[in-house]
C-alpha cells in the first residue's frame, strides 16, 4: 500500500503525535495532520478487508462526557474497540465545573490501567479546554511520580474551542469527495450560521471548521447575522492560516452574497460568543432567573433569523447549484425535527446519505489519534499487522457476511 | 457430534438465516427455528466443556432497549461477549415513539463498526416491531450506499407482537425437559392469563407462545378471562399453525376447565389487547390524565379476577397434578413479591429451578441468533472451532474452577 | 522471579482461595492474605513489563453498586480487564434493601456466564455483608441445580462491616513504604476519625484497618470522640488479633494523644455506630420525616469535634514528626474539597503523591482476588504466562509508548 510508505516516510523524520494529547488542531502540524488523515484512511481500509489492527490485548479507553453526546459516543466506543480497548465511562453531572485538586485526583484515579482518555466538555466559554489541560497535567505528575505505569493520551470530544475529531473527519470527507488535499485550493467553502429553535449551541464546531479548511487553500467565508461572532482569537487564526496557505478569509452578514459560487456549504446555529460568555458567568454563579431571561432574549434574537435557512432557492445560488451540503449531524430540519429550522427537508434529503458518509469517518480519526499517541512508529506496526495476517471475523473471513 | 453433522446437512441446503433479521418466530421456517436450536446447543456444551466460539476479534453489539430489563440486557451482553463483541448501550428515553429521519439517522450512526443490534420496544401497540423494520430500513440503504462496511443483523429482544428470544428459550426449554421436539405432539399448554396488581404488561410473551409452540402439533389452550384478548392477528396465525402441525388451538374463559390434564402451564398476566390500543393513543397525544384513569380502569378491571391465581389446588387439576409450570420471570408470587399474584408461592417455589433453567437457555439463544445472521456456514465454522481447540480460560482449562 | 517460587510453594499446600468469596478479611488465613499481596505485586510488575496476564478468553465481571463510586468501580473495571473478562454493571436503586427471591433468583439470571460478582452494598448496618451471603447462598444452589454451567466468585467492594479491596491496597502500600510485612511490626498505627461536613460515612474503612494492620504485630490505637463507637464485635476483632500478633490495641478520645510518636496515621469520617443503626431502621421503614432529624442531630454532633483535623501541628507530634499520611480517598481537605475538613490543605499536599500511590494498588489486590478465585495454582498459571511471552501491546511492545 503506497498509504503506508507514506506514512512510514514521514515517521522517519518522527512521529511528533506520539505520546501528545490531540487538543486542538491549530497545535498540530500539517504533516500531523496527514499522518492522522492516512492512517485513519488505512484504517478504514483494514476494516472493509477484515484486517484485525487490534494492537491492544487489554486496556481501558476513558470516557469522559461531560455533556451528553450519541454519536460520538458511538465513534469513541468503535475506536477503541477497533484497537482493542474496553470502554469504561466516567460520566460527570454536565452541569458542574471541576478544578483543582478534584481533577488532579481523578484524573489518576480512573488512569491506572488507561492508554486514552477522551473528553467532552463543550459547554462552558473559557474552560472546556481548560479541563483538558488540568486533566493532561496531572497525567503528566501522576506519571512522572511513579503513580501510572504509562501516561494516557487525551483526545479532545469536543470543547469550547475546537471539535478536531469532527473538524478532521470532516477534512477527510472534502479530501474524499474532490479527491486530494490539494484539490481543496481554491475551492470556496461557507461556513454559515443557521436559524435553530434551539439555545446555547457550542462554538466549536464552526471554530474548528474555519481554523483547519484555511490551512488547505480554501476561500473561506464565514457568514452570520451581526451579533453572533464566534471566539476573536479563533477567528484571527483562520485569518493566518488563510494567509499562509495562499486562500482567502472574510466574514459577511447576508447569506445570499455569501453562498455565491460556493464550492462547499456548511449551514449550522451556534449562539453569539458574548452570550456563552454571559451564560457561563451565570452557570458559574448558579444564577437560575438570569439564566432564564437569558435564553429568552437569545431564542427571540434567533427568531428574528429564520430567514438564515438553507433551501433550494439558496442552494441554487452556489457553484452549478450543486455545492456540497455539509453537517455534523443532527440537522434541525424544517418541517422534519423542527418546524423552521438550519435546512429545508429537501436539501437535506438530497445530500443525507453524504452526511451520514461524512460522519462515518469520525470513528477512524478518533482511532488514527489514538493509535498515533500511543506508538512511534505507527506506520510500521500496521505494515507487521499486515504482514500478520490477523483478520477481524476468526479464520472464517472467507465465510463472514457484509 | 452428531448435532454438528445435522446443522452442517441443514446449511448445505442454505442458512437462510444469513444476513436476516430475528424479528418474529412466524416469519420463520421451520428448519432455521431448528437450526436456532440446534447452535444453542451447541454453544451451551461448548461453555461447560471450556470451548471457546470467539469468533469476532472486535466489533459491536448494539443494544437499544425501549424499556427497562435486566434478564435480557444480561443475556444479550452475555451472548455478545460469548462471541468478542463489545457492548455498547443506547438508552433513549422509554417514552418516546421515534421515527422518521431520527430512526433513519441514528441507525447509521451506530452502526459503523457494529455487527449486531438488539432492540427492546415493547411499549407501544403497533409501534415495537415498526420501529425495529424502520431501523433495518435504514441499515439496509446505509450498507447500499456504502455508507457501512457491513449491514448489522437485528435481533428482537421484544417488542409489541413477538418476544422471540423468550419463546425460542422457553422452546429449548420444553424440548430438553421432554427429551425432543417430536415429543412435543399432543402435549397440552395452557397459555393462561393470571392476576397481577401491576398494569399494562406487554402482550408478547403469551403471543410469542401461541405462535410458536403451535407449530409443534401441541395442543394449545389460551385462557383469560373475558376482555382480556390477545392481538387477533396473531391468534389467527397460532390458530393456523395448529391446524397445520396437527395440534389443537382452542380458547377458554375458565381456569379450573383449562388445566385440566395439561402438560405445561405458563401462567402469566398481561394487559388487554384493546387497553394496549387506546393506552398506545394517550401516550401518542401525552393526556396524562386519561392515562391515569385508563390505569386505574385496568387495575380495577383486574382486581376483579384474583381468582386467576395458580395454587396448589388448580395445578392438581393438572396432568397426575403434575404439569410443568413455566414463565419469563420475574413472576409475580403471592405473598413474595406482591401480596396477590400470578402464583402461589408454594406452587412457584416447587418450580423456582426449573424456571432458573428455562433462562439460563436465553444467552445461547440470542448467540445463535446472531451467530446465524454472521455465517453463511454456522455449522462449518463451529467444526473448525472445535478442531482449533480454543479454550475460553487461556491454556490452563485443566487447571480452573468451575 | 522469586515472588513467583514463593506462590507456587504456598500453593503446593493448598489454594484454599480457590472457588471461596472473598467477604471479610478476618475469614482469611494469614498464607491467604500473602497470597493475594504476592499475586497483586506480580500483576503489578506484569503490566509494568508489558506481560499479560489475560487470561479469560471471554467471560462476564458484574458489579453490583448499591452505592455511588468511582474509583472502587475503575479498579473493579480495570482488573477485569486485565484479566480478560467484560464488565458488566448492574445498578439497582440504592435506596433498596433487597432479600428473598429477588435476591436468588436475579443472582442466577445474572450468573449464566460469569466468572466474578463484584458487590458494594453499604448503605445499612447488618445488611450489606448478609446481602452478599445471600448472592453467595443462591449461586451454590444454582450451581448445585446446574442452573449454572461454573460458580462465580465474589468479591465485597465494600459492605457494613468490611472494605476487604481498600484495606488489602494500603496494607500493600504499607508493605511496600515500610519495605516488608515484618517491618510492620511494633509500628504504631492511629486509625482516627476525623471532622467532616458530611454525615452517614460507612464505618467499613476503619474496621477493616484495624482488623487486617492488627495482624502485623502493629500498635494499633483507635482515636475518636466519645460517642463515635464502631461495630463492638469488630473491634473484639482487631483486639484479638492485636493479641495474637504480638502488637497492642488502644482506644484513645484525644487526637493529641493518639498521635504521638505514631508511624502511621488514617484520619477518616465516619458516622457512629448507634446511630448508623438508627438509620437502617428508619430508612427500612422509609421514615423521612425522622431521617431528616437524625441528619440534622448528627451534623451537629460532628460540628462539636472540628478540632479533629489534622494539620501541621498535630502531624508534628508523630514519630520525628514524619509518620505516613494514608487515606482512602476522597478525602475532607480543608478550604479545597470543604470549608473545614479531616486533613489541612497543607498535609494533604504533602501525601497527595502518596495517597494516589496507595490507591494505585486496589485495581491488583482485585484482580490477585479474583486469580486466586478461579485458579486452583495461580503461580503455575502465572509462570506459563511469562513463559508463553504474550504481551499486552501487540507483538510491538518496544515500539510502544509509556
């Protein structure tokens, strides 16, 4: 497989995955990045011929959701699974903000027989990512203490900041559908908000989807009605990446002006920066009445955008009418899960099976992290397993189903 | 083993069962019921002679339960892990009739890497089995569209119409105790409603056992009191499997004239097909309060047959007073774990083992079921098992416990 | 490896572990209790080496909480896996004193294919011990009725009387700070209670201190303010023990006292005794009203002794003012996890490393008790292991990470 001469290429030079946390993806490299785009390809690969790439005998894969989460529950589960790691989950009331000693102490506590841990913890500005780091520190004593017997990797499920296992399945999933990372320059991707009924949706996602497609070249735009900015710091590195990779980057307030020619569209509500910034405040102080006048004025100040809805006529705007509808699932779907909603029942029917391809690359990423934090040399141990013939479904492959 | 030799002659024909979903025993042939059994055998020896049928090195099974369980979640878990699948729970809350894009959706997303899924949706009349056809639906156009890289196979952990698993249990059950299924012939069960203070009990288990031990040339007595009917339909089809296999089907409103000279009886209270329908209306339109009157209606309904208790005194009416008492458990016993119940606690107790046994037949069933959905080649591939000498306590058989 | 030699002679006599429960420590052989520290240390230096000690091909571990917990709950999850079993939880409501037929009939309809049982019941006095003979109790009459193919072994993750897991960890960190079990002779160990904001803490920590450290020839003295009595026959217990070991058993109602020159101190809340009883009545009788006022009365007798704290000054008084600092964790720190609390801010810091090592060991004392359960020669078993080579981290152990 020339996938795996590449990889073994790059790991020559060294696996700089090895042994770090994958927090957010403006940390990583780009050829970190495409080490875990192949081997999560290679993966994927393995497991449609029934190439068993269980590298682990025993073992615990962490879980740790402190909001609630299906799919990619499902993903962390399939992965760890996939390289032989049992699942143990550490679920948290999501309403609580831990620091301190709690998390130092936990922390060891549910790692002494751990190799990954994965966090979700999305729902609060200026801490999610914080938890993580707490969380990667006192790892990091607990194993240079002699209290763990290896360090466990932490991969971020999704925090305040970033959603990388999202963000990159959904890179591999561009990179699959236009056929090379290098075909992505050029290509004009929107990076939309939408209208939801809901309240209080996470930034990280379009955060993460503006900071990695501008490292390939895209034109980004990012577009919202006024008042719903997404992290400043974020922005300004999208803004960056945009620069040096040779794309553009610009934000505009009308959606029509935004999906002309588009290339890619990703329609998708999230609730303004300053109102998380608020809300988290209130959580912290456990304010209950403000909370609630809180999410009335935002529900009302949505409501005053259900003009941002993706339909035919709008899609009909992009490159051939034909741009590439994007979601991290689920969708609010007008006249389907909702009455108004982010996408119109048509569009969304038209491309569901490729967002359900999109999401079907999630359970690699998460396995291609996971396996790179864990070996050096990640490329050489899949060439061993193939060379090992171990195949998922017993001796019987030639018999199995699917 | 001989058992080998005859499931290897029925596959030669064609497992049939390959690639099917286990949702009701009706839909069944006669000959993919036996082979069910005949790999629950097998599967069971294997177990006590420390043979291992591993025969996935990773993968999923799904489970989705609608409503509460403990005897089948430990069944389903322990069937999974018999086989190396890994567990993986998806609770949604039991109130909720699901379908559409949220069903199409979800089904995919949980089925990246899975293999199995088993599904528990008893609660609502019409609505169980649907939902469980909607969820294979779904998995049928995801493996299409290449979207999963094998289509899982379904299994009914009970639903409004069959409980498949519990029936296919209690038919190993009667097959062992009465040495063969040819045995079988002219043995009278009574299939009797019986009092409970509890209200809305599912339908599928006393539907689940007309249907299937009808096609057994048994002579079937189904007694409950006036009003307390069973879905026609499937009444109908117990009816024409009687006809068919050379037994009797015939209904009776009075205990004392339906035990008498049974072989079995399986007492067991349930709620009346016609509740179930309106009870299934309220739920849909969330009218709490007709649904608390429908309760206490029902409750009252009941009370009103407390004589439908199985003692001492009614089951010497029985065949040389002696006829093998059956149920799924947990029963509800008279003065042990409600004050009037289903059975007397003197009657319970004499068969409190032999109902434990009657269980202990679900794990096994439920690995077959999943066993024959994987292999085209069952038989072959236990063969080889047996011939790999794998041992499920490492190479020290010899030396564990048990 | 000489730990190795040292197992297999002892075992050479008998495993008298082999197929027993292990419910209190006091029921143990002192060779019975060095086996399972001996068996915890080889699989500690086995995962340390990349060994595996996986010897269940598969197989099911239930725990039973019928309390909240986490770390007790990852070390339950952890041994299994390492020994090759999947967990599987089963939560009842804690609220619940279960007896009877429940309690036999659902030990067997979880047991079908188990090899462990593991129980926390702790919640009320006279019951959680008897709770798990009665699993104990139903699993001999499956087993014997063949219900059952094997009988599982249990494990008390804690109950009313002993902490059997948590005191087998620090008696193992105690031999391992001190350097050997004998060394652990004429040292003094204070077990003190200790303030704490919260009320109703199980007395199962510090009787199952006394009653295993008064096994060593330690000089045990018991420290708490009149009135915070333990179980009388537990502490006859430990007296005995004392006796027989050749160390001393004192009872002390000054904390400054108790602490001087002492080796080792165990400041820990718990509730007393008399009142612990009071509870079980009133919550077997569902008294809320009464339960309330128990609460209060007793947070305000724990109000009365907030001078129990241990802080710089009186760890001063210790043995060169150095003794070991140990807890079970979590614990009351003072200004950190509550206002005021069992340890200071700053004694705690000083022993945090510790207390995290103390805790490491508990995942390998349960799974040295569940070996030494389905085991007949758990050193024969182990040294084929070592001589079989098979390695945790696939064939690629010096390319793993750690």
């Amino acid at each position: 497989m020339s996938l795996l001469n590449q990889i073994e290429k790059k790991e020559k030079v060294k696996n700089s995955l090895f042994q770090k946390d994958f927090l957010l993806t403006w940390e990583k490299s780009d050829m970190e990045l495409k080490i875990i785009l192949e081997l999560a390809i290679l993966l994927k690969q393995f497991r449609e011929q029934n190439i068993s790439p269980k590298v682990f005998d025993s073992g615990l894969a962490v879980s740790i959701f402190r909001d609630k989460s299906t799919r990619t529950r499902f993903s962390f589960a399939s992965a760890a699974n996939l390289l032989g790691l049992a699942v143990q989950d550490m679920d948290e009331e999501k309403s609580q903000i831990a620091h301190g000693e709690t998390v130092r102490e936990t922390a060891n506590m549910i790692s002494f027989l751990t190799d990954i841990i994965g966090i979700r913890d999305d729902m609060f500005l200026g801490e999610g990512n914080k938890y993580m780091r707490e969380v990667g520190d006192a790892l990091n004593e607990g194993f240079k203490e002699g209290v763990l017997p290896t360090r466990p990797g932490i991969v971020n499920l999704q925090c305040d900041m970033d959603h990388p296992t999202q963000s990159m399945a959904d890179l591999l999933h561009l990179q699959q559908y236009f056929g090379s990372l290098e075909s992505l320059k050029g290509k004009k991707i929107v990076m939309s908000w939408a209208y939801s009924p809901s309240y209080g949706k996470p930034l990280s996602v379009p955060q993460g989807i503006i900071a990695l497609m501008s490292r390939y070249g895209m034109d980004i735009k990012l577009a919202y009605p006024e008042g719903y900015e997404l992290i400043p710091e974020i922005v300004n590195i999208a803004r960056t990446n945009s620069e040096k990779s040779g794309g553009t980057f610009n934000i505009s307030h009308s959606m029509t002006e935004a999906v002309k020619d588009a290339d890619v569209v990703y329609p998708k509500s999230w609730a303004p920066f300053q109102i998380m910034q608020q809300r988290t405040e209130l959580l912290k102080n456990g304010d209950a009445n403000a909370l609630l006048s809180l999410e009335k004025a935002c529900l009302a100040q949505n409501a005053e955008h259900k003009d941002w809805e993706y339909d035919t006529q709008k899609m009909g705007l992009t490159k051939n009418g034909d741009a590439l509808y994007m979601h991290c699932l689920p969708a609010d779907i007008s006249g389907v899960s909702c009455t108004e909603g982010e996408v119109s029942a048509e569009v969304f029917e038209k491309y569901r099976i490729l967002t359900y391809k999109e999401a079907s690359y999630k359970p690699y990423i998460i396995a291609a992290m996971m396996f790179a934090n864990r070996f050096q040399s990640p490329g050489q141990v899949l060439r061993k397993i193939i060379e090992g013939n171990s195949s998922r479904i017993g001796d019987f492959s030639r018999l199995a189903g699917g």
